[in-house]
C-alpha cells in the first residue's frame, strides 16, 4: 500500500517539474514589450537610423523649414523703359527729361550711344516745341583749363549741331562750355573721368 502512494507521488512531481520548465523555456523564447516586429510591423516616427547600435537615441521625424529672409537684403529695382541713362552713383539732381551724352577722352565725335541718346532727346523736343535748351560741354580733368574749356566747346557744339540736322531749331538751342570745373562724378581715374566728359542738357520754359 506505501509503495502506490510512492509511486503516485513521484509521478505528480515529474508532471509539475515538466510542466515548469516549458513554461521557463517560452518565456525566454518569447519577444518583449516594445521589441521590434519583423519586416518593420508597428515602426513610427522616432525610431532609430538604420546601423544605429543598440541605445541610439530616437531620430525625431523631419520639418520642412520655411525660408529665412536675411535681414537688410537688398532687391534690385526694376527700370523704367526710356529712362534717361546715367552713371552709378552720379548725383541725382543729373535726372531730367533729357538724357546726357558721353565721349570717350580727348574726343568730340558722337558715339553710337551718344546718337542713341540724342534720338530720343529729339523726339522729347520735338513734342515739348515751347522748350529751350542749353547743351554745356564738360571734360575730365586732364589737361590744362584752357584746352578742356574748348574740347568742352567742341562737344556741346557738337551736340548743337546733330539736334538742328535732325530737325531742331537752331534758336531754341545754347551752347556753353565748363572744361574741367564742374565734374559729374567726383574721383581721380577712369571711373570717374568717363563720366565727366559730356554733353550736358539744362532745360529752359
């Protein structure tokens, strides 16, 4: 009789003790909480980079960032079609209707870019017929006063004298010269003489 309880003991203990250890083996197998699913099941925003070792800090999801105006940025201004042309940074009192012209050193012959100048200046005379003009002939300052004040002269007659070809009065036009004395642009070299040597337009009712 002792030898069947024995035997029935002994039995339940064998059951119990399987029974434990694969319930211990399952859990070890299992997968934590938290633990990443295969193929990517459940991943989000603020998981790690790719290669990013074990206790990587989370990378926060990216933000389209709005465009930063630097501050004082300058714009370019946009210009007038017909505007009379002058130099960087020549006073602005130089602006009126008409447009100067401009001769390359020692010269008084019209440039194309001068005859440009004076075709549209024609065209303003020509609608503004109660207008007089005075054309003064500046030159840079190189030379002597003398020989400026007539290269100055040669120039404003110059002028003078494509506005009557084209079809200008000759009364409504005076000429006079400065050389040297009133300069456009202030300065010692070349970007301030080619402004200087000129035909200058000063309008009169």
């Amino acid at each position: 009789m002792r030898t069947q309880h024995t035997g029935w003991y002994g039995a339940l203990v064998a059951v119990l003790v399987l029974a434990v250890g694969l319930l211990v083996s399952a859990c070890a197998t299992a997968p934590g909480v938290g633990q990443a699913q295969p193929g990517g099941v459940g991943a989000a925003a603020g998981t790690s980079p790719p290669g990013a070792g074990p206790g990587a800090p989370a990378e926060p999801p990216r933000v389209a960032e709005a465009p930063v105006r630097q501050p004082g940025a300058v714009r370019e201004q946009p210009v007038t079609p017909g505007a009379p042309s002058r130099p960087t940074g020549a006073p602005t009192s130089a602006a009126g209707p008409l447009e100067d012209v401009f001769f390359d050193f020692d010269k008084a012959v019209l440039r194309d870019d001068a005859k440009g100048s004076l075709n549209r200046n024609v065209s303003w005379l020509k609608g503004n017929a109660g207008v007089k003009v005075v054309i003064e002939g500046h030159a840079d300052e190189r030379g002597t006063n003398e020989y400026n004040l007539a290269l100055g002269d040669r120039r404003s007659k110059t002028v003078q004298d494509y506005l009557v070809a084209a079809g200008i009065a000759g009364g409504r036009i005076r000429t006079i010269s400065y050389g040297e004395e009133r300069p456009f642009v202030l300065g010692h070299d070349e970007s301030a003489w080619r402004w200087n040597r000129r035909g200058h337009f000063i309008v009169q009712p």
